[in-house]
C-alpha cells in the first residue's frame, strides 16, 4: 500500500498515475462534508523522487511515468467500475480493439477531435509515430514491444492497425503504459538514442509548464479534448529528504506529500488527520514502499 498526506483538495484530476493501475482524484470538501464546486487554484505537490525524464521513449522510473501520465494520453487506460474492479477503457481509441481470427492484428479506431499541445492534429499517422519511435528509439523500456510489435500502420486517417509478430494475450494492457502515449511528430525524432528529456508535447489535460532538476509546472492545456482539470494546475517541487518534505507539509508548504514519507511520518499524519483537516489517501500500487 501507498500513502500520502493531503492538505486542500480542489479536485486534482489524474494527478497521480502509477503505470497501468492507479489514478488517485480527491475532492475538498466543505464543512458539511460535501464536495466544494470550485476550481480552487494551483496545486503544490512535495515529493522527494526526481522526474529524471520526460521523455516517454526513455523513461522507465514511476517518478517520471506519474508526470507523463498526466501530460500524455495511452489509447487505452484503466478505470474502476461501480464493482471495484478494473476495467480497459478507451482513451484516444474509441473502441476496445478488433482482433483477426489469428490474434496477430489489431485494429483500432481513434478520436477525431483531438490536437497536440503544439496543435498539430491527432489522427492515426501521429499514432503510429509515437509507437514507431517508442520501438524503434531504443529507450529502456524500449523492450515492452521489443521483438513482439511488428509492422505499425495508419490504414485510414483515424484508425490503426497493428501487427504482432506472435500471438501475446496481455497486448491490450500492454498500450496502457504511459511511455506508449501519443506525442507531437513535429515536436520529436526518430533514431536510436534521440531522447528530448526535457520536453513534452502530448494530448493531455495539462501541458508542461516548466522544467527543472528540482522543479516542474503542468499548465491547463486549454484545447484538451476531455473534461478541463478542477484546478488552475500543478507546481510540484523536490525536496532533498523525507524529513524536508513532511515539514513543508505541516506548515502548509505544499497541499500534497507524496513519494515518499516513511512509515513513522505516515503514521504521525494520519494521527492529527482528524485535528488538521488532512486526508491520508491509501491505495493499492504496483510497488510496495
């Protein structure tokens, strides 16, 4: 289980990705308990791990996936049901993709109403860039599609068509990894090696602000497709150690602590939780810490 201390909530929508299985979303609440209908503002969010690349062809660390989560968009993700259980949902794809008799080909129809945080339109071309040089870059997680993913085809403007070199069951899961988004081809190259770690040019609702060793912004992005995040964005800073950062979480430096607060810390938050208003929010991860 993972935990983390939260201060004020406007709603901070998908700001916490952990690869293909988490997204945490929290709500302020009034004093009667029901959520407050506002904006609210900027989110500051502590954390002591490094966001060592924002480039999705090459990151493999979940301090830099929960960044480019948020920035970028899979074809598909994961989403609870009313049962508590996870379900594959379409992101950029429309649809749940269509399998050939030999479960070798996989066709995938994709949104017509979505453009690049550079404006460049999305459409099925744009997709199979973003795979190709996912593959072809030779990133670390370059190995996820490996041998596996042959030919990557736009076979009509808004739909894909992907031919694996054997059968592979977990394939449709397998497109839910953030390093698998879909990225501007007029932003990005394709060539082994040729990594833009301190760019992003995605579809998602934020779009990258600033970036720096110690810091790094998420703006609005204001032509996003989907529904518009409850907040006027995301500042999140690094601190040098668990103690800075539980700290500036009890003086109201930042609205959320998160990755990590050792356990000690974690139990000292959720003992004046019920005295300070705070919300120490567990869920399940594909980690244990």
């Amino acid at each position: 289980m993972r935990g983390f201390g939260t201060r004020r909530w406007p709603t901070l929508a998908g700001i916490i990705s952990f690869c293909i299985v988490l997204v945490v979303s929290c709500q302020q609440l009034d004093p009667d308990g029901g959520p407050v209908n506002s904006l609210g503002d900027r989110i500051r969010l502590g954390t002591t791990a490094q966001i060592v690349t924002l480039d999705p062809a090459d990151a493999y660390e979940q301090s830099s996936m929960m960044a480019i989560a948020n920035l970028g968009e899979t074809l598909y993700r994961y989403e609870l049901n009313e049962q508590g259980d996870l379900s594959l949902v379409p992101t950029l794809a429309t649809d749940l993709p269509r399998l050939s008799d030999d479960e070798l080909t996989y066709t995938i129809p994709l949104r017509e109403d979505v453009v690049f945080h550079d404006g460049t339109p999305f459409n099925a071309e744009a997709m199979a860039f973003s795979l190709r040089r996912f593959r072809d870059n030779k990133g670390r997680a370059s190995f996820l599609l490996g041998d596996l993913l042959g030919t990557i085809e736009a076979t009509r403007e808004y739909e894909l068509t992907l031919t694996l070199n054997y059968p592979f069951a977990g394939f449709s899961a397998l497109l839910t990894f953030p390093g698998l988004c879909a990225i501007s081809p007029a932003a990005y190259e394709i060539g082994e090696g040729k990594f833009f770690p301190s760019q992003f040019v995605g579809t998602g609702p934020y779009r990258l602000g600033t970036y720096g060793s110690d810091s790094v912004s998420f703006e609005i992005f204001p032509d996003y497709w989907g529904d518009r995040p409850q907040n006027q964005g995301i500042d999140m800073r690094r601190f040098s150690s668990q103690a800075n950062l539980y700290n500036a979480f009890l003086t109201g430096g930042v609205d959320v602590a998160y990755q990590q607060l050792d356990p000690d810390q974690i139990r000292s938050l959720q003992e004046l939780a019920p005295e300070e208003g705070f919300q120490v929010v567990e869920a399940e991860s594909t980690t244990i810490s």
